[in-house]
C-alpha cells in the first residue's frame, strides 16, 4: 500500500514537466450553471446572464442590472468538490463587466509517503493529510461593435492549482468571445487559450525527493516547470421559439472545437470536433425543463471495434422575481466514466434589493 501510494504521488509530480499537453487545466472546462449543464453545454450563441463570464464573455452585455451566481457540484462519489461563483453588471449601454472564481478540489487526502520510519516500523502517527485544489478566477469585460447585431468580450484568467506542500502553480491566459443576433437567430464564437495559458510550477524538491527516494529503482529527474494549455473554440447557434400559450422552446447546438486529433466524433490531423445540442421549454418564463445531448466520443470495444458514446443531460429551472434556482442531472448512465453527478446553482438580479 505504501509503495502504491509513493508511486501515485511520483507520478503526479512527474505529470507537470511535459511543456506542452492535449489536456492541462481540465477543470476549467468541466462548466458553471445547472441550466447550461443541462443543456449539454449549447449555450455559446444565447447566454445572456452573469454565466456569460465562463461561457461566451459577450453575452454580458444582456444583463439589465448586476447579477450573482453561485454553484455546487459533488464529483466522484462526493470526493471532489466543485465550486463556483460569479458577480457581473453594465457599465454603460455599451459595456459591462464580471468576475467569477472556480474551485475543485479534494480534501482530507491521506499522506503515507512517512508511514514506514527508517527501521522499518509502521508508525501511523506519521501519516498526515493533505489538499489538492485547482482555482479558476477570470476578469470579464464586454463591448458593443459598431456593426448592428455584434459584440465581443475577453477574458483575462488567473489560474492557481497547489498539490498539497508538493508542488503549486501559477497560470495566465486570455479568452476572446463574439455574439450576433439578426431575425431572432443567434450566433455565438468562443475562443478560449488564444494565447495558449501558461502554468509554472514550483515543485518542493525536498517533498519529491522524499517521495523519489522511497520506491525503489526510480531514478527520476526533477521534471520541468512549464505547462501549456492548448487553445480551443466553440461554435454555436440558437433560437427561441414563442407560441401563443405562454410557453417557449429555446434550441441550440455547439460545435466544439480541439486542435489536435482526439477521439470526438469528427477528427482529423487539424481539428476535432465534438457537437452538443440542448432545449429549453419554459412556461410563462417561470417554470423550465431542459434536456441535452454531447460529449459524442469514438469510443475503441475489447474487439478494437469502434462504438459512439454519448453523455446525455436533463434539467430544469424556477425563476421567481428576480431569483432563479436550477437543477442539473449529469452524467446518466453509463455513457460518461463519471457515472452521474446532482449540479444545483443559483442567480440572483440585485435590482430586487432596490
């Protein structure tokens, strides 16, 4: 047991040296808002809220007054724990603004790289514990174009990921986002990593060589310090459509983009791509239901046959004078590795404390 913890703690100290990765800070595409999450994540072209922030900064430039929002989500049997918050309101008629941070992390991990003292003896007063947590703040500001129908947001994102007195990091990168609206048809791009976000690491050499020198035959040098997070792009469509009892359906669907081969449904040497749909039927805008399909995968069987998976998503909402509380149900099934997860968020419009 106390090899395999050594060799699990090795191997993820040793996982940071690569300078350039496919995947590098993940959690920050995991996603914020039950009603997003249960759409699947189509969300790009008609997010309008304080939300906009994570999901297409040019949407900020919907809101009325300042809004929050906060989200809780429990991963991996409650093991990792999700956290998001985010205030945003306008500037002008032509400009707004938000911020939002992001934690997931998992508390209480036992340290056993001390367990066994220098005769050999199992001591279980040496053990301690540790944390590994990830946090995500972004800066989020949004513009008018002077071309009727456009407008843009950016993001300026600090990112901050400490593995208990192991190692810890400190990363940097912009996202750039675009929203048009012509004849009720909305279009939305988000560039996310444009600059490529830049994580470096500092390593506590003296807690790795402790780690380093228990198992035996290991002979690794102190891995490098840089991490570079890959640029991405989503591409989404929507519209709402209203009927004459009070109740709407809102469609859109994402394209979401990787530059590099992967096993979403379409991939080439340039771009994969992975698509996600989601609807919304609301009622009186007071009552909602949500539903989603994405995450399509080309997943390899024992046999090396190829199978599409799938990950879909249900929802639903209640907005009451200004306050909205949604529920998203994760994961179903067995099409994700995660099994399911229970995503609860609320949004607040400050103007009812006027």
């Amino acid at each position: 047991m106390k090899k395999i913890a050594y060799i699990f703690l090795l191997i993820s100290i040793c996982s940071f040296g690569q300078a350039i990765r496919k995947y590098s800070n993940e959690f920050m595409n995991i996603g914020v808002d039950a009603a997003a999450l249960g759409m699947s994540n189509a969300v790009t072209a008609h997010t309008n809220d304080v939300n906009s922030g994570y999901w297409n900064p040019a949407g900020l430039l919907g809101l009325e007054d300042g809004q929050v929002a906060i989200m809780h989500a429990s991963y991996f049997a409650n093991i990792a724990q999700y956290d998001y918050a985010a205030y945003a309101k306008p500037i002008d008629n032509e400009s707004a603004w938000g911020m939002s941070i992001i934690r997931f992390g998992v508390d209480d991990i036992l340290n056993t790289t001390q367990l066994i003292d220098a005769n050999g003896n199992i001591d279980y007063n040496r053990i301690s514990k540790f944390s590994t947590a990830d946090y995500g703040m972004t800066f989020s500001y949004a513009r008018k174009l002077q071309l009727p129908g456009f407008q843009y947001g950016v993001n300026a994102k600090v990112i901050r990921r400490v593995i208990g007195n192991f190692a810890n990091s400190w990363g940097f990168g912009l996202d750039v986002g675009f929203q048009f609206e012509h004849d009720d048809w909305h279009f939305g791009l988000m560039l996310r990593d444009i600059t490529t976000t830049y994580n470096i690491w500092n390593i506590n050499e003296e807690e790795y060589n402790k780690i380093k020198g228990t198992v035996a035959g290991q002979n690794q040098e102190l891995p490098e310090s840089t991490e570079i997070t890959i640029p991405k792009a989503q591409f989404g469509m929507s519209k709402k459509f209203e009927f004459h009892n009070e109740t709407s359906l809102l469609a859109s669907g994402n394209l979401n983009m990787q530059f590099v081969r992967n096993n979403d449904l379409i991939s080439t040497s340039l771009v994969s791509i992975d698509p996600a749909i989601g609807f919304e039927y609301g009622y009186t805008d007071l009552v909602f239901l949500r539903a989603g399909v994405g995450n399509f995968q080309n997943v390899t069987q024992i046999d090396n046959s190829k199978k599409v998976g799938f990950q879909p998503n249900i929802g639903l909402g209640f907005k009451y004078k200004g306050i909205q509380m949604d529920y998203a149900l994760t994961d179903l099934g067995n099409q994700s590795a995660a099994l399911y997860s229970n995503i609860f968020s609320v949004k607040v419009d400050l103007s009812i404390f006027r």
